[in-house]
C-alpha cells in the first residue's frame, strides 16, 4: 500500500514561497533567477502588427478570410497574437512536453493587454458565438493531464466572456503536428480526426490553439464542424510560425 505523506508535508512543499525555494523559476531564455520569462527576454516576444487571410497569406484586417478565398468547409478568419520564434517555441515546449502549466501562467502575465486588444472584435459579431478550445485525444489528455488550448481559452475568455463549449472531439490519436515536415504528411496525420458530439447546425464558433504552422489543425476542426451545420467557424491562435 502506498504510503502518504502526512498533511503538513504536503502543504509546506506546496506553499507558493517555499515551492519557489525548492523549485526555483529559471528564464526560459537567458537563465535568470527568479522567473520563466525575465524582463529582459520579455522583449523575445514579438506581436504580430498584421493578419493574414490563411488561405491566400495577404493581408486582411482581424485575419478575415477574403471572399474569394473562401471555402464551402473553410474557416472565416485567422488571428493570431504572437510570432512563433524560438523563445516563443521553447516556452510552448515546455508547457507541453514538460508539463509546466506554471510557464503559460507567467506568459499571460506579460502579454501586453494593448496588444491582443484586437481580440474583441469577436464581441461585436451580431450572433451568439461558441469558444471551443481544438481538443485532444482523451488518451493524450489522460497521459498530459490537461489541454493547453483549453488554458488559452480561459485567458482569452477574460477578454471576451464568451461561451465555452465542448461540442467537438477528437476521435483518432495523431503524431504531434511538429514531428511531420511536410505538409501532405501532416494532412493526413489530422484527416477526418475530428467530429462533433452534439447538435451544432446554424451555431458559430470560434476555435482555439496554442500555434497556427500550417493550419491544417485548425482547418481541419473547422471542416468538421462546418460538416455538422455550423454556421461559421473562426480560429484565435496564440502564436503564428
């Protein structure tokens, strides 16, 4: 039988001064004391001044999709905050692959609120709209113990007070988007992994990730929602490569 550590160990290991002693933060970056992300490598983030239509790559404002670009199944924008460069890559990294939630919780701290302000265009599109976080495989969230994009969600959502919800699943694993280089291979790693779990015709929504590549995630998703009736589908990702 395993034993337990007693009550009062546990609450000194997790008392939030003496896990910093125990465990302290590093800079992702440079190696600094004291935090994941120090003032000087703050300046590592770097905001993205305009967005894009996915589809053809120009310009558009909030990353609407143009309309000549638009698709029977595709997506109806793509915005994106953040420019997914090395520092940006190493902080995700270890959200995802050391589990340390703590790191995300200390970039949100650091986000300039000026800068993902364009954000609340959501708010003034005139139809009830859904947030729903791109889910992952129930064995992959049992194995991490939590959805990144379900954690961004939260963060947007102190900006926008929308609906969350979990109407989409995924229903196949998949390799990790950043082990396929090509796309075709990552295509194929993501299609048809999707479907809707509840009624979701004439509903709009609004789907978020970690990182946009590609786009095939999020593309993908949004297919399968649109397949299902969904009226429109828009994606919100932190970082953009």
């Amino acid at each position: 039988m395993k034993r337990l550590l007693p009550l009062t160990i546990v609450s000194i290991i997790y008392h939030p001064m003496l896990k910093d002693i125990l465990f302290p933060r590093f800079c992702l970056g440079c190696g600094f004391l004291g935090s994941y992300i120090c003032l000087d490598c703050q300046k590592k983030l770097i905001y993205l001044k305009q967005d894009k239509c996915l589809y053809c790559k120009k310009q558009s404002p909030f990353g609407l999709t143009h309309e000549n670009c638009k698709k029977k199944y595709g997506l109806d924008n793509c915005m994106s905050f953040l420019y997914y460069n090395d520092f940006l890559k190493k902080i995700i990294k270890a959200v995802k692959y050391r589990l340390a939630t703590e790191v995300l919780n200390d970039l949100f701290l650091v986000l300039k609120p000026e800068e993902i302000i364009k954000i609340n265009f959501f708010r003034k599109i005139n139809k009830e709209i859904f947030i729903q976080p791109v889910p992952l495989h129930p064995q992959k969230l049992k194995e991490r113990g939590f959805n990144q994009a379900h954690l961004l969600t939260n963060f947007f959502n102190s900006f926008i007070y929308l609906k969350t919800t979990d109407d989409l699943i995924r229903k196949k694993t998949t390799l990790a988007q950043a082990q396929l280089k090509k796309r075709k291979e990552r295509y194929f790693n993501l299609k048809g992994a999707f479907k809707t779990n509840r009624q979701v015709m004439g509903k709009s929504y609004i789907l978020v990730d970690d990182v946009l590549t590609t786009g095939i995630t999020m593309i993908e998703a949004g297919k399968a929602l649109k397949k299902a009736g969904a009226r429109a589908v828009f994606a919100l990702s932190l970082a953009k490569g």
